[in-house]
C-alpha cells in the first residue's frame, strides 16, 4: 500500500517509525511544511519524493495518507486528500471547531473513502485491557480521573522547534480523553463544563483548564490540563471502577498501589500507535469501518464544542 505522509515534526517521526514495522505499506512521498525541515527528514529516512504542496502529492500513485501537521490543517487537507479519492488517516484533532469537523464527516460520506482519526488511545494496550474488561461486565467505569500536563510557556514544539500555529488544551489535548470517557463507557457525554485560567499574554490561550463530563448512566470524568506544570510530563488517567483502580500511562497500566498489570496477549504490539496505524490499513484492505472513524469520533467533537460554550459560564 502506497502511502504519503504529510508532516515533518515530532508526530511525523513516531509514524514512521511504526509504518517501518508494518508490512507492504511504503511511504511514496513526504509534504513538508518548512523546506529544510522536509529535506532533512526526508533524507534522514529514505524517503525518495518531497514538497512542500499537498496537491502535487495527491496526483501521485498512491492508496492513502497521513496527515500529521498542525491542527489548524486537519480538516482542510483530509477533505482535500478524500477528495482527491485517497484514504486518509488524520491526526488528533479532526478539526479545530464542530463546523468543520461536520463538513469532513460529510465529506467522508459523499466520497466512501476510509477516514479515521488518530484517537491513539483507544489502541494503547492499556486502555484496550480495561475495555475488554468493561465490554465484559467485569468492570463498571465510576470514574475517570485524567492529568494532561506540559510545560510549554513558549510556543515551541515538542523537538524544541519554534510553531508554526498555536497548540489549545481544549480542542486538541482534551480531545483524547473526551473521546476515551465516551469510548469506554458506551455512552454519549449528555452534560459537561469547562473552566480556564488565564491567557498567556504572547500566545493567547489559556494555559490551565478544568473539565467535568459525565454520561447517562452516572459515571464522571474530571480532566485537569496544564501547560504551566514543570514536573512529570504526559497524561495520566485513574479509572475507578467498582472492581478496581487502574492508572494508564500510555501503554502501560498498573493498578491503584502501583502493580504492574499483564498485558500479554491484549494486542500483537505493545505500541498504541503501531496498532492505530494498522487498524487503518486494515480497515482499507477489507473494506470496512475502522475503529475511530471520523463518524465514530464526531461525538467528541460535539462534547468539546459544548464544553467551549459552558466556558462563559462557569
């Protein structure tokens, strides 16, 4: 399967280095953003082809991209590249607003591409262990506790790079945990509120924010965000169960006094991304809905835009 791969930052990197471990999957082309920035990936992975043009990219021989650049570009370039009649795997968020995610999900419909987002958790072994658990009446979710904690006072990347757009805690970074609380309940997040802390004076966002959430039948989710914190990095979620505590730190899962939890046999990789990724392609070659859809993931769109409008408020 012929692939392009737009994006040259630190998200582009962990892509390729799963699509490296996939079978018959072979990256054709690279969009770039920055000219020497893409030149320097390109040769650094062996990536024949480079341009800075989507367009010139998608009129290429190939079955499908990856869309790993800034958030303000997602919808745009998925429903370019669907139009262009390739599937297309974006990454997290869809879109920066309900309006445009709306549109790629119609996009998706008028086209009949495979379309999917990359809600990388719901694949990480350690939240797959806990749905499994829960699709299997072993666990009822009571609570779902999240931290999402950076330092990111300047606006540079994650390589330390200066951005080119402005990152947001609550359409990009809550995006995860948004869709994982409805994932793993299977229910729809029916109320919610959001509240933010003050505006960085340069960047203008807010660099804190709180977010509670809960679902029909009771359970809660409450999200702490931060750019400010200079300690542990990442994002942490507690699931309170009434059989347990569980604490997931990416692909990994201990339980509430810190036991490691066996999560042999829970998927063929370790690797939330790798499996991601391969749920994608496989979506493709048997012609079926991936999981994390864009239909799937236009719920936590919907939550999110709800919870922009509580922040007048609260």
């Amino acid at each position: 399967m012929k692939v392009i791969l737009a994006g040259e930052g630190a998200i582009g990197r962990k892509h390729v280095a799963v699509l490296q471990r996939i079978d018959d999957v072979e990256i054709v082309a690279l969009v770039g953003g920055i000219a020497d920035d893409a030149a320097a990936f390109a040769n650094e992975f062996g990536i024949e082809r480079w341009t800075l043009d989507l367009a010139e990219a998608l009129a290429l021989d190939a079955d499908a991209a990856i869309l790993a650049t800034p958030t303000p570009l997602h919808a745009a370039q998925a429903i370019e590249t669907m139009r262009a009649g390739k599937h297309v795997l974006v990454e997290i968020p869809m879109a920066d607003s309900l309006a445009d995610s709306e549109d790629l999900v119609r996009t998706q419909q008028e086209t009949g591409v495979t379309a999917m987002v990359c809600h990388t958790r719901r694949f990480n072994p350690s939240h797959q262990w806990i749905h499994q658990r829960i699709a299997a009446g072993e666990l009822t979710l009571q609570h779902l506790v999240v931290e999402t904690f950076f330092f990111r006072r300047q606006n540079l990347n994650a390589m330390g790079k200066p951005r080119t757009w402005t990152d947001h805690l609550l359409w990009h970074h809550s995006c995860h945990t948004v869709d994982l609380f409805g994932y793993q309940t299977g229910e729809p997040i029916t109320a919610g509120w959001a509240q933010q802390g003050p505006m960085h004076p340069e960047l203008g966002i807010a660099m804190d924010m709180t977010i509670g959430m809960r679902v029909p039948s009771g359970a809660l989710c409450t999200l702490s965000l931060s750019f400010n914190n200079n300690g542990p990095l990442g994002t942490f979620f507690r699931y309170i169960c009434d059989n347990g505590t569980y604490i997931a730190r990416y692909d990994d899962l201990v339980d509430g006094y810190d036991n490691p939890v066996d999560l042999s046999g829970v998927a063929i990789s370790d690797d939330g991304i790798e499996l991601q990724n391969r749920e994608f392609f496989s979506a493709i070659a048997e012609g079926r809905e991936p999981n994390a859809s864009v239909a799937q993931c236009l719920g936590a769109m919907r939550t999110i835009d709800m919870l922009e409008q509580s922040l007048g408020e609260h």
